[in-house]
C-alpha cells in the first residue's frame, strides 16, 4: 500500500497546522474553547414525598441541592412548582391543601439553595392531579420543577 502523501510532504502539513495553533489572539481565554451551555439550560425533575407528607425526604433535599448548584452563574427566569397529590386518602379539600404545602416546601427550600423567588410560580394540582386516565396515580406524590435558566450575558 502507498502512503497518500510523501513523507516530506507530510511533515510540512503538520508542521503548518502545528503552527495554526499557537497564532497570537486567535482565541484569547479558555472559554472561547471549552463551554458547558448545558449547565445553563431548562432543568426538570421530580420531588417525591412519602404519603400524606409535605416534608422534605433526604432524596429530595439532595436533588434541589444539586440542581441549585448546576445554575450557579446562570440567569435563571422562571421556576414553576406544582404540587401533586394521590386520591387513596383524604378529601378533594385535604389533597388540594397537602398539594399546596408540597409546592410550598420545595419552593422554599428552592429559594433558600439561591434560586430567585421573584422567578416562582407555585401552584397545586390538588385530588384531580392524582388522576391519569380516570384511574389514581400513587405516583402523583410529587412536586414537579421546571427551570428555566441560560447563561449569563
């Protein structure tokens, strides 16, 4: 097999790439190469409650903590909060209220991890929110979280 281009050939067109790098101003700081946009992007997870209970689990407080941290330095413009709730137990009123205080939890504990409070939208989707298809959802026992965040300008 012949090589596609003589050797001496070769070493100059390394040598002339070789030399592309190291031209003065072309990339000024470490960032103009290496960027992570995705740590400044729409996040969404789940936070899942034991029945009947508004608490915080120790899953939960890691996963906020988590999120918290990858939004660090980054604009972040709208968190919304739902607050769900299983049917098996309790009145419409008391799921819509349990509904609340789980939104409320995981809002709070949002805002003290540094997210903006200003950004909050908290609602509570109360006994209809733990309905799929007609049929009850125990995995309703939730908050869920939309973030929408982007890299600072």
């Amino acid at each position: 097999m012949k090589p596609i281009l003589p050797a001496a050939a070769a070493s100059g067109l390394i040598l002339a790439l070789l030399a592309g790098c190291s031209t003065p101003g072309v990339y000024k700081k470490r960032s103009d190469l290496v960027s992570n946009p995705a740590a400044c992007a729409a996040k969404r997870f789940e936070v899942y409650f034991d029945q009947d209970q508004a608490r915080l689990t120790t899953a939960a407080r890691e996963a906020i903590s988590l999120t918290a941290t990858q939004l660090q330095g980054c604009d972040v413009t709208k968190v919304q909060v739902l607050g769900l709730a299983d049917a098996r137990s309790g009145t419409a009123a008391a799921n819509q209220s349990l509904s609340e205080r789980r939104a409320r939890s995981v809002a709070e504990a949002l805002a003290a991890a540094g997210l903006p409070a200003p950004a909050f939208e908290v609602a509570a989707g109360g006994a209809e929110g733990a309905l799929v298809n007609g049929v009850n959802d125990p995995l309703r026992r939730r908050t869920e979280v939309v973030i929408e965040a982007a890299p600072r300008r």
